[in-house]
C-alpha cells in the first residue's frame, strides 16, 4: 500500500512524469514493475513473427538507437541472398548504397509520431549480388526512444520496367529532336555538330564522331574525321593526325568493312579491330565502339562513331536500331545539300516531312502511330500493320485512332490522348485493349509524345505488345508439362501396364470359361466366381480410367477456368502420377489437416505440386528409400490453405536460393530440368492471388511452402416457390 502512494504521489507531482525524482529526495522511485512475458509467450510471438515474415513480400526490420538490426525479417536473405544471422546486430545504414545513406538516415532518424512518406534507395551488401531498389518504410517508437520499425519492399522489377520505358522515350524523344533539325525549313550549316550532341546525350557515349569517305590518289578509300562532340573529362580527337587519312580498309577487319558498306552498323572491343586501329583505341582509352554507317546516293559516305570510355559494354539493338535512323537523317541531310537540293521548295518540303515520319517510325521495333489533329491516324508503321492484321497501311492510314479501340475503352483513350496534347511529357496508359483486323482484342501499353511537323502539332503513339508475352507465357507452362510428362512417360507406362494386365486376363479367363465350345450349366459357384472376376476387370479398368483422367487434366492448353478445388484430391493424383519417380528415392509421407477447397484451377495447380514433388525426388539419390522422406502437409493459416512439400535431400545452397525463381535457372545436371518449373509456379501461384516460398539447409533439405486462397462459400440454391 506504501509503495502505492508513493507512486500516486510521484504521478501527482506537477511538472513530473511518472517515475521522477527531484533532487533531494533521497532516493529514486523505479517504476512499478510490468509481469513479464513467460518463455511459451515468447516462443508463439517468435513462431508467428517467423511465419509472418514468409507471407510478406517485404522485409520486417527493427533497430535499436545506434541503429543496428535488431530484428529482421527472413525476406532479407530473398532480397540479399545473405542470411538474417550475418547481419543482426549490424547497423541498417551499411547495406544501404553510399549514395542514399542520407536519404535513409532522414527517415530512420525522425522523430515520434512523424509520418515521413517511404523513400526509394539502393540495397548494396556485396558478395556480388549486385544492387537492389528498395521502398524504405520506418516509424520511430514512441514508448522506446531511439528504436525504429521499418519495411524493406523490393521494388527492383518496377525500376527496371521504368527505365526500360524511359530510355525508349528518352530515344524517342531524341529522334524527334534530330528531324526537327535535319527536316526544318532552314537545314544548320553545322549538319554535324546539329545531330552528334543530342546523340552523345540520349546514348550516354563518351566521344560522338563523324568519319567522312575520300580517295587517295592510287585510288584507296581514306577515312578523315570531320567532327566531334565529348563527354566532360573526355579529351578531344579531333586534331589528332592519325584520325586524318586513316586506310578504311586496313583499321577494319574484312567483314567490318563489308557490313559498313552494305548499310549495317559495326561494334565491338578494341582487340576485335585490326592491329592498326586497336592501338589507337586503346590508347584513347576507348572500352568498346559502335559505327554506323552513312550512304548518300547509296554509296558509302562516311562513318558515325560512338566510344564508351567507361566500360566494355555493347549497345542494344533498340538502341542501335534508332542511333541508325538518326545516321539516315543525316544521310538525307548530307542527300539534300547535293545537286539535288535545288528542287522545287514544295516538293522538298513534302519529302522532307515524309522522310521524317518514316525515319522515326520506320526503325521503331514497336508499333507506332503518327496522328494529328482529334486522333487522325497521318502514319503507321510496319510493325503496327502486321500487330493489328492488317495488309497495308493505307487500311489505317485516315482513319481515327479511336477506331482500334472498343467502344467502352475509347473514354480512357481520349482522356490519355488530351493529357498527351497538353503536357510536355510523354503520357502513359497501361493495358489499353486494341482490337485487330479480326475482331481479336491485344492488349498494349501505349506511350504518347506530342510534337511538332512541319509547324503542326501532331503526336506519336508507341505501343508495347502484352499479348505476346502472355502467349510465351503459356507456351512455357505447356513445354514444362510435356517436360514433366516425358520424365514420368515409363512410370505412367507402369501404371497403366499393370490393371491392363489383370483385366486382360480377366478377360482371358471369362472367354475361355463361357466361350467356345458347347454350353454348359454354370452352377453357383461358377457364377460367384465370375462375378468376382468381373469385378476384378471393373477395378483395373477403373484404374486405367482414373490415370487416363489425371492426364486429361494435367495436359490440358485451356487453363484460363477458376473454380473451388479440393487440394487434397489434386495431391493425391499428383502422388499417383509421380509414384515411379518417388518410389526409387523416399518414402511418401501425407499428413492432410481439414481444409477448405481452395480458389484456382485443377491443371494449374497439378502442373505446380507435380513439380515440387518431382523436384523433392530429384534432391534425394536413388537407393535409400527407407532413410529418406517427402512429406505433404496441408493446413490452415492466417486463414490461407498452405500446402507444404518438404523433402530430406542435398538441399539448396544460399546463393541460388535468391535466383531460384528465376526463369531458366537450375542447379539440375542437363537433361533433368529446363529451369522453367519453380518460374512457372512461382507464376501461376501469384496469378491465382497466393503465395510461394522456399526454406533450405545444405545436407537436410528443402521445404516449399504455397499459400493459397479459400474458395468463397457457395450460395445457396434457390428451391422452387421459395
């Protein structure tokens, strides 16, 4: 009772919190103390903060006020490809790349109650495993100071897509800057120095060069450069001897020399040119180079060179692809500033503009659209033609842009179409559907410039196909399954052989006792003896009926069809399928909890669990059947159906669990895996809204765990005159 009003005195006492003592008191009063948790409590909140950590796709972090991990979650070692051990105790900030460091510290660093928006820095924990962009969540603790929650979210894919897209319309762009240049009313004096600075920018080269065509006196072609642009820091050339007069035909290998003259670009490393050029190279500190050619009145003209100065990387063929269109609108620059220059201004203009819009879309890999106006379609480019089915462009050509839309999606088109005309920046839509010659709907993502022709506002449309994907997707699901049934073809084989032998004989031996010859009287005995061989017959063609059923389902193309399933009949005709594999290498093992049916499809999810057993048998070696297991275990969740597939094999090794989703890895010896199975899964499982996750120990084995929704609760029948 003291000790309570000492502390209701303590609490009372203005100007103090709970638990201060002034000066002079004589002692400090402790805090009344809080029950703690028993070792069974701790055990179910580690139990559950572990398997919470599976589910999420982020990474769960707490650190304490010198910033060290204190706690963190197992998607850390998915993310890093290192474990969760190696790095408790260590502060966060050192996984963080140098460059973002700051940026972190501002948000771990808030204070109390702050709500700071998550912020997008680069994870860099070394061993190779290379840089990842993470969406960095944290709130401080308000009843521990100092300590900070926080999430890790993988946004890698997302930033890789984006700069995919930005670098195509950073090319874009770049080609629009280009024509407007070469196609103006006015062509620059400089020709030159009018198209190799915005290439040095879009290409991110360290040297931009012109190399002009001219003959020796004997005859020999002589290449002279003729202008240069420079990365800051990067010398010039330009006024370097060696690059005036160089024998084409002795710096270029035969076949380098042969591709420029026909039209097709050149690239490589120093040591892939000849030992005249390679040294120069080198000593110009030139890691790789691209050429592309130049022909004016389809002869040779001269030469477009880029040098990386930073690293021996070769460029892409999209971006090869524009840099060539732009050397084409230098080429009709260089065309128009010949004889052919005095032509009548109308007609040069008419050329200059059509010339323009084929050299911007022409080179273009994706569709792209040309229109002006409300959405007049003013050109379109081969690829467009052929991914809509059409013949020709003169089909589309005229016609509004609206029209490649169906009716209920032409308000968001017209809305991504108006936001296009009015901002400066490209305007993106995802998933427009467009419909095709045929009446078959694509689905594309458009990306929309407005611009400028011949002093007219118009706008580009690119398009990037989705529909293919998702037919590669399913191509790659169906090879898997043929995959798969190949490797199980003589156990399948077995299975089937077995009841066909029985029922043969069966057969055999009715034939043979009510068959030919004369007819006797059966008497009871014979019958019951009949009937149960009958009966024997019935069974093995039952059998056969149910092995045939369980191929059906898996081989089946059309998977698009979502139902409830009962998962446990789906395993159990996967245990059947794969009893051959699995009967050489471990004993199968199903522990089946009671579980609702699951949302998803019958095929897919066969192809899935059939993969993970096969994959379970393959990590176990033949021989030991007794010594090893694969067990299947069924129960319920945080209200999700989880599947679990464990095996006591080799095990996976730490650096391949992070890749061991990706398409076309595997540590398998060739000719026992495509490295499609576990993308595939991880694919479909995704699709169907679940969840897919892989814990491994080298020496004791792997388990798989898939998490997948339940099925809604069917509503009830509506009985007549109810």
């Amino acid at each position: 009772m003291a000790d309570e009003q000492r502390e209701a005195a303590v609490m009372d006492a203005p100007g103090k919190a709970s638990g201060e003592v002034s000066a002079g008191e004589g002692c400090a009063l402790l805090p009344p103390m809080k029950p703690q948790p028993s070792f069974a409590s701790n055990q179910v909140e580690s139990e559950r903060f572990h398997l919470l950590s599976e589910l999420l796709h982020e990474v769960v972090f707490q650190l304490d006020a010198q910033g060290r991990l204190t706690l963190l979650g197992g998607a850390w070692a998915r993310l890093t490809g290192t474990s969760v051990s190696a790095w408790l105790g260590r502060p966060l900030l050192e996984a963080i790349h140098p460059e973002d460091r700051a940026r972190a510290q501002a948000l771990l660093s808030a204070a109390p109650g702050a709500r700071m928006p998550p912020r997008e820095v680069r994870v860099d924990v070394g061993g190779g495993h290379g840089l990842r962009w993470v969406e960095l969540s944290a709130r401080a603790l308000a009843s521990a100071p100092g300590e900070v929650m926080g999430t890790l979210l993988d946004v890698t894919p997302r930033r890789s897509a984006e700069e995919a897209v930005t670098t195509r319309e950073r090319y874009l762009e770049a080609m629009v800057q280009v024509q407007r240049r070469m196609m103006g009313h006015e062509v620059p004096e400089d020709l030159y120095g009018a198209v190799i600075e915005p290439l040095g920018h879009v290409s991110a080269a360290s040297r931009v060069y012109v190399f002009e065509m001219h003959s020796a006196d004997d005859g020999a072609l002589l290449a002279s450069q003729r202008a240069e642009w420079c990365a800051p820091g990067v010398p010039p050339n330009l006024d370097d001897p060696n690059m005036h007069g160089l024998p084409f035909h002795e710096a270029l290998r035969p076949h380098q020399a042969a591709q420029l003259q026909r039209g097709e670009p050149v690239q490589g490393l120093p040591r892939d040119f000849t030992e005249m050029l390679a040294p120069m190279l080198e000593a110009q500190g030139v890691r790789s180079v691209l050429l592309l050619p130049m022909h004016v009145h389809d002869q040779l003209f001269g030469v477009i060179g880029f040098d990386n100065c930073r690293e021996a990387s070769p460029w892409g063929p999209i971006e090869v692809n524009l840099l060539s269109a732009a050397a084409g609108a230098l080429s009709l620059a260089l065309e128009q500033r010949s004889a052919n220059a005095l032509r009548v201004r109308t007609e040069t203009t008419l050329r200059r503009t059509e010339a323009g819009v084929h050299l911007l879309i022409e080179a273009f890999p994706d569709p792209v659209l040309v229109h002006v106006g409300d959405g007049v379609l003013l050109s379109v480019n081969p690829a467009l033609v052929q991914y809509l089915g059409y013949r020709d462009a003169t089909e589309l050509v005229g016609r509004h842009m609206l029209d490649l839309v169906r009716p209920e999606d032409r308000g968001a088109a017209q809305l991504h179409l108006g936001q296009a005309l009015e901002g400066k920046s490209a305007a993106r839509v995802v998933d427009m559907p467009l419909v095709r010659s045929d009446g078959e709907v694509v689905v594309a993502d458009l990306v929309t410039l407005a611009v400028v022709l011949d002093g007219s506002p118009a706008r580009i449309t690119v398009a990037r196909d989705f529909t293919e994907r998702k037919r590669t997707q399913a191509q790659l699901m169906l090879t898997d399954r043929m995959a798969s049934m190949g490797l199980l073809a003589a156990g399948i084989a077995h299975e089937l052989n077995n009841p066909l032998a029985y029922v043969l004989s069966n057969l055999d031996f009715l034939h043979s006792a009510v068959g030919g010859g004369r007819p006797r009287m059966l008497s009871p005995e014979d019958m019951l003896e009949l009937r149960q061989v009958l009966d024997d017959a019935r069974e093995g063609a039952e059998r056969m009926r149910q092995i045939v059923r369980q191929l059906r389902v898996f081989s089946r193309v059309d998977d698009g069809k979502e139902e409830a399933v009962d998962v446990h009949q789906v395993l159990e005709s996967v245990s059947q399928m794969a009893a051959s594999v699995v009967r050489a290498r471990a004993r199968l093992v199903k522990d089946y909890g009671e579980v609702p049916p699951v949302q998803g499809n019958e095929g897919k999810l066969f192809q899935v669990f059939l993969n993970l057993i096969i994959n379970a048998a393959h990590a176990i070696e033949e021989g030991a059947t007794e010594e090893n297991e694969i067990r299947l275990t069924t129960r319920v969740e945080l209200g999700r159906v989880m599947v679990a597939v464990s095996d006591t094999g080799q095990g996976i090794p730490p650096e391949h669990l992070r890749r061991i989703f990706d398409p076309f890895f595997t540590t398998k010896s060739a000719g026992l895996g495509t490295g499609l199975g576990l993308s595939i899964c991880d694919t479909i499982v995704t699709a169907l809204g679940g969840h897919i996750s892989v814990e491994s120990s080298v020496g004791a084995g792997t388990t798989f765990r898939v998490a997948l929704n339940a099925a809604p609760p069917k509503a009830p029948a509506n009985r007549p005159g109810a």
